[in-house]
C-alpha cells in the first residue's frame, strides 16, 4: 500500500490537525462541491479523485467538421440560480447566452407539429391547449376530469398512470412520455410524479381535478416567475463549464487527480461503522481512509461521495452497507448522441430548434436538435454547416445501442429524412454513448432517497450528493453538492430549502 497523502496547505482543524476533505468523482456535481468547499470561511485542503481521464461526467465538449459542440447536456435550466450562477463565478458569464430559438416540433402522427404551450410537462390546463397535437377523441377525453372523482394518489404515484386516468393515455402517449422521456430517458409510466415533477404533485394533492392543478400551478408560476430565457447556453458549449470550475479550484489550491478510481472507504480514529450505535456529543469526527484501485491511499476528515449510484453502492459497502444496499436498487438508462454535420448548401432543415418523437409512433429516434439553429455561437462560427444532434435509446428500451456507429447514423438519417425530408449525405457523424447514463425516479424515490441520507447522517464528516439523488438536471446536482457541502458545516437550511423547493429538470426544448 502506497504511504497514505498528507496535506500540503497549512490549514488545521480546532484540535489543531490539519482538516483534509476529499471529494471523490470529478462530474460537475463532485466539482461544484470542491469549489463550495473553498468558498467557506474556514481554510480546507481540497482533493478530487476522478477516476478516468477526463471531467465533468455528463458534460463534454467536443468537435465535428471542425466545429464546437456539445457531446453531452447542451442547456441550463436559468430559472434557478446554481448552473448560470456558478457559470457566472469561474468567469464564463460573458459567454452565457439564451437559444436564439425556443420554437420546437412533435414529430407525431406523421407530420411535425409545433410544441404545443400551456402544459406543465405535457400535462394540459386545459383540452384546448393540446389542440393540432391530439386526436378529437383525446381532446374530449381531457374535458372528463373536471367529471372525474378524485384520483386516489397516496404518498407518492407514476406521472404517466395518474395523468392517464385523469386525462387519458393519448396524453401521455403524444406530449408527456416524450417530453419526461426527454429528461430522464425513462417510462412516464414508471417516473415519480413526487420526484420528476414535485410541483405538480403538490398543487394536485389540493384540486379535485388534474386540470385544476395545472391551472393553479401556472398562476402561481406567474406570479412568481423571474423575467429572462428559460434557459442558457455557453458559448464554445456547457461542456466548457466543467474545465472552468476546475481551473477557479485549482487556483485556490485545490489538488485534481486523474485515473484514482476509489474502491473502498472506511472510517479510522474513534469512529465506528455505518450503524453500530449512536454518537455521543464528545465522540471526534472521524479520519476516513479511502483506497483507490491503484493501491494508493488518501486521508481525509470529510468525504462527499459525487458518484453514480452504483459506484457509490461499491464504495459505501463497508462504512454504510445500508445505504449502499439502497443505492443498488436505483436503476439507470443508456443513451447515444449521433451528431451530425451538413454542408448547408445541401441541405435544409424546418425552422427551430427541433423536435421530439413519441415513442408510440414506433421511430428510433427520440429526439432532434438543429443545434446551429439553436445556438447563436454554432451558426456564428460555422456559417457553412448545419449540425445536428439525434438521440436513440430509453430506459427499458436500449437494443438499438447495440448497433455499431455506422448503423446509428444510419438509423438517424432515416429518421431525420422521414421527418423532416432532409436526404443529404453528412459531411461528418460522431457517436458518442452514454452507458448508465441518466438514473431513473421511479414510485418511491423520494422515500428511498430520504432512506440513504438517513443512513449516511449516522456518519459524521460523510456526505452524498448527485443526480441520483435531487434532479438529473445540471442546476440540480450543483444544489445537490451545495447542500452535502453545507451539511458538513453543520448547515441544514439548504438541504430544507432543497427539499422545499426542488430543482425540476425541463426539457430544454427538443435533443436535451
């Protein structure tokens, strides 16, 4: 075993040993946590342990014909604060910019048809909203649930079972599942309304009919609503804002260390396991140990576990095996991005940003994106070119991921020329998959979430934070990491603010 990493910065902790804190997965999520970390008021040694050879997890910027693009997420929810406020503090606010389209399609019913407004989610205030979209059978359906005894919803109830039996699959079938499906890559069918779209599911508790709750929920979105864009882009791609927070950490003494796959964490000193007993007011925080698949060991007085639920699980095993056993049970989807890139000269896309398929139409793709008609920075700098991103694969759904590069691209052309008439060849194609990409929120995760953070909260100097946890969206694991960070600092109030104000992950108009 390789001698355990002492710290270097002369920071101490009040008994006077120096306070190392480790974070350990270099995602957003783990680098926002580190750059919380050294926005505190007491001096920290930061380490972050990533273990391939590259950051920000989900985020990744990339190149295509020469042109710059995002591989992964391309958008950020500004209705909240974290995302466009920590783009802000690591000196990308310049750069942020709004789409220079918000105008999407529905690829449905053998045609696109424009993205339909007044829904929370795909789910209508009223029939008339969903009007062009819906057949006339499906319009009258939505007019029942004013009829309707109330729905029975409990403690928690799938989106797409409690809106079809309030409003009808059609519904679900044509707006929601492709909108949800969009975020989490999931089965409306399957998805927590409390965990996906906790707004809703609050004001529904309160109305005899769906509608009603719609209606309300918009008001009072109204009424509170921030003015400016929904949402925000980055110029060069949001896949840039992962390198930035890492240079602001770096600068302030942060160390990053590639290649250092954590395996195993325990506790040393005075501290016991996960759940053998309750603290005492003078037990000592504890020095934790984590080992990393290399061999190498690294001390530290606070962990934040930024991972993936499933390498969480792997590590949390020993110090945690409760929680650890909780986060086996959360599932993820897998995805593929096929981006391509037209000569513009050959070929014409719709007006837009793109479009979304439901996937009862029975097409591969579930989504499109005319990211040069999306973002400003793509047509700016790429005058010549049309690019466009394509995504396959849901959860429950992913045997087109076993097709090779050449055949997604060509699964996507099809599609694109049935959609949208566009026959032209490619001048470039780049594939990029995404195994385990997005966790699924199925009925009880909410619970099941609160169950782990229990577990956890028996440890001192232990936190988890990630999109497993309070939102798939970027704007979410930031919160996400914010709150573990200020959990250890004995600050509670923005897990409660968390918790009382969740992160709804929106779909950012059409490819998300």
């Amino acid at each position: 075993m390789h001698q355990a990493e002492t710290p270097e910065a002369d920071t101490s902790t009040a008994s006077g040993r120096q306070k190392d804190v480790l974070v350990i997965g270099g995602g957003i999520t783990g680098l926002a946590a580190a750059h919380r970390l050294l926005d505190g008021e007491e001096p920290v040694r930061v380490t972050v342990l990533e273990a391939s050879d590259r950051l920000g997890g989900k985020l990744r910027a990339g190149e295509i014909a020469g042109a710059r693009v995002d591989l992964g997420a391309e958008s950020l929810l500004a209705r909240r604060p974290e995302a466009v406020g920590l783009a802000r503090e690591v000196g990308l606010g310049d750069r942020l910019q709004p789409p220079g389209t918000a105008t999407a399609s529905l690829w449905t019913r053998g045609a696109l048809r424009p993205m339909p407004k007044g829904h929370v989610m795909g789910v209508p205030g009223t029939a008339e909203a969903l009007a062009g979209v819906l057949s006339d059978e499906g319009l009258r359906r939505i007019e029942l649930d004013a009829d309707l005894p109330p729905t029975e919803m409990g403690e928690d109830v799938a989106v797409g079972e409690y809106v079809a039996a309030r409003l009808g699959r059609e519904v679900v079938d044509r707006l929601v599942e492709p909108l949800l499906g969009g975020v989490y890559a999931g089965d409306a069918y399957k998805i927590s309304l409390r965990s996906a779209v906790p707004q809703l599911f609050a004001e529904a508790r309160h109305h005899r009919s769906l509608t009603a709750a719609v209606r309300a929920l918009q008001a009072k979105t109204a009424r509170t609503q921030q003015a400016g864009p929904v949402f925000m882009g980055i110029e060069g791609g949001i896949g840039t804002l992962p390198e930035a927070v890492a240079d602001s950490v770096r600068r302030r003494g942060a160390k990053i260390v590639f290649g250092e796959r954590a395996v195993t964490l325990g506790a040393r000193g005075s501290a016991r396991s996960a759940q053998d007993g309750a603290r005492t007011a003078t037990r000592p925080a504890p020095l934790w140990r984590v080992v990393t698949e290399s061999g190498r060991t690294y001390e530290a007085d606070q962990v934040i576990v930024a991972l993936p639920a499933t390498p969480a699980a792997g590590l949390l095993r020993t110090a945690a095996p409760m929680a650890s056993q909780e986060l086996r049970g959360i599932e993820y989807a897998s995805m593929a991005l096929i981006t391509l890139a037209y000569a513009k000269d050959t070929a014409e896309l719709p007006e837009g940003s793109g479009f979304l398929v439901p996937p009862v139409d029975g097409h591969t793709i579930k989504a499109a994106t005319f990211a040069s008609q999306k973002w400003g920075w793509i047509a700016e700098e790429n005058p010549d070119l049309h690019l466009v991103r394509t995504s396959v694969g849901r959860y429950g759904d992913e045997k087109d991921l076993g097709r090779d590069d050449a055949d997604l691209v060509g699964v996507a052309r099809h599609d694109l020329r049935e959609a949208t008439g566009l026959d032209a060849s490619p001048v470039a194609s780049h594939v990029t998959r995404w195994q385990d990409g997005l966790p699924q929120y199925p009925v009880g995760h909410t619970d099941k979430v609160a169950r782990i953070r229990g577990f956890i909260g028996q440890l001192p100097g232990l936190a988890v934070c990630g999109a497993a946890y309070d939102g798939v969206g970027v704007p979410a694991c930031i919160a996400s990491a914010y709150a573990a960070v200020d959990e250890l600092r004995g600050d509670a109030s923005g897990r409660a603010a968390l918790e009382a104000n969740p992160v709804q992950s929106l779909h950012g108009g059409a490819g998300e």
